[in-house]
C-alpha cells in the first residue's frame, strides 16, 4: 500500500514537472524491437554514486539514429532501456537521466538533454525506460550522425554540491545503486 502511494505521488510530481518517471519498459524480445545500441563494460555492472555517471553507447549509435529516423512509422519509437536497476538500500535521491551527443567534449547536463528521473522506490526493477523518440531525432537534427551517443545519470540534489553533503554522499555510497546494461531501443 505504502509504495503504491509513493508510486502515485511520484507520478504526480512527474507530470507536473513535465519529467518522466519511468515505471515499465517494452518487455525484451517484443515483436519490432530492435536494439540500436548497447552500453559496453568490461568491468560488469554500472555503478552509480555521488558523482554523475557516464555511459557511451558506441561510437556509431547517432549514426544508427538517422538510419533509423529515415525510416520509421509515425507510431515507432525510441526507447532507453536500463535493464536490471538494483539497489542494496533506497538511496533516498532521484537520478536524473540525460542524453547528449559528444564529440570530445562533456555531455550537457541541462533541461533540454534531460529524458526522466530514476526513483527507487523498488530496490529492483527488472527494465526501466524512457520514450526518447523526439529528444534523438533534435539531436540527430542538431548535431548530425557523427559523435558519440553518451547517457548521463547523475544525483539530483537541486543544484547542491555532495561534497558539502557528507551523509547524503554516504546514504548514496551505502545503497549501492547498480545497473546491468543500457539499450537504445527501437519498437
């Protein structure tokens, strides 16, 4: 009962914020899916903490945007999918979740690269995603198909320096926040 008010509450916050929640994802293996990029780690899962992670999803991911923008249907989408998002505890944070096109430079961490939130209301979530059909295809427009396709997940602190916040920094070290993989998904 007590997640199902915090679910509610979370999507309330997200759809007055204009911010997406993610709480499902397209189930793998769906009919029409096709996995345009993957995250790539030699060292097994994605670790998330108190400074802003950030994970290429190849050199050739943009690229595969454009093909793929050239032709898709009008109800195909783009989908992130972080697949097997764990924690040991709840971090007591949301993650902010960013998309931006690099080309030697740091990924733009602002309102207009922002795709969604993470909330771990769960201390598992099998697949979480976020509909990034319009935010790729500005992109693509934007910067064209060169570069590099980079996911930014950071802490969202309201602009407040963990640094400064020590047991805010260790509540987040402690949960161990995780996650497996992350896809662009096509459907």
């Amino acid at each position: 009962m007590i997640a199902a008010i915090m679910i509610a509450a979370a999507l309330l916050c997200a759809a007055m914020s204009g911010t997406a929640i993610a709480l499902s994802a397209p189930s793998a293996g769906d009919e029409g899916e096709q996995v345009l990029a993957t995250s790539r780690t030699s060292i097994g899962a994605i670790r998330l903490g108190p400074a802003p992670t950030e994970i290429s999803l190849g050199d050739d991911a943009l690229a595969k945007v454009a093909q793929w923008t050239g032709r898709a249907g009008a109800s195909q989408r783009l989908y992130l999918v972080l697949d097997e998002v764990r924690a040991r505890q709840q971090p007591g944070i949301l993650f902010e979740v960013y998309v931006d096109a690099t080309k030697g430079g740091a990924p733009h961490l602002d309102a207009a690269h922002l795709v969604g939130h993470i909330s771990l209301f769960e201390l598992r979530y099998p697949l979480l995603s976020f509909d990034v059909t319009e935010r790729l295809k500005a992109l693509v427009a934007r910067e064209g198909p060169g570069g590099k396709l980079v996911v930014t997940i950071k802490p969202s602190t309201g602009g407040a320096d963990l640094s400064a916040r020590r047991e805010l920094r260790l509540e987040l070290e402690q949960a161990d926040v995780t996650i497996d993989r992350v896809r662009l998904v096509a459907q």
